[in-house]
C-alpha cells in the first residue's frame, strides 16, 4: 500500500527526533543520539508516494523492518520502543 512522502518525513521528524539533512538531490532526514548518527534515509524530490519497495528500503536504512516502520507512522511504536530496537540490534548503546 502506497504511503504519502509527506506523512513519512513528518513522522520522523516530529514524532521521532529525525532531523533534516541539507542534501542537493534528495531530502534527507537523520537520526543522532550524543552526537552520533545512528539513522540515515533519503527521500527523492520527485516522489510523492512510496511503495511497498521503498518502504522496505526506507525501513533497512532506519534498521527495523518495513512493518515496524508501519507501525512506528501509525503510532503503535513510541520513540522509546524504537530506541529500545535500536539498542537490541546493538546500533546505540
């Protein structure tokens, strides 16, 4: 299911702490815990949808599964509990 560009980045970025990124070709958010990035995507100035596809992509670049990213958007996963994933997968300590 096709998922709004728009929706996503502004999930990360007010829900989650992502920041925006100054890119030249590409919109980019960024996540950094005591200075360290430790969560990178970009998204392309022509998209406005994206599929199941990127959505994959997006979600291994933000190291959780593209369900997981779902439900981060849908607000069943809190910034706590994506941190707690982050930690289990030894990206933060």
């Amino acid at each position: 299911m096709p998922k709004s560009k728009r929706n996503l980045q502004d999930c990360l970025l007010q829900k989650f702490g992502f920041e925006k990124v100054k890119r030249t070709k590409h919109d980019a958010v960024a996540l950094t815990i005591d200075g360290k990035q430790v969560a990178f995507t970009f998204f392309s100035r022509s998209w406005s949808d994206i599929d199941d596809r990127m959505l994959g992509n997006i979600a291994r670049q933000l190291w959780v599964t593209a369900k997981e990213l779902r439900q981060m958007c849908e607000c069943s996963i809190s910034k706590e509990q994506y941190l707690a994933l982050l930690r289990r997968g030894g990206r933060i300590s």
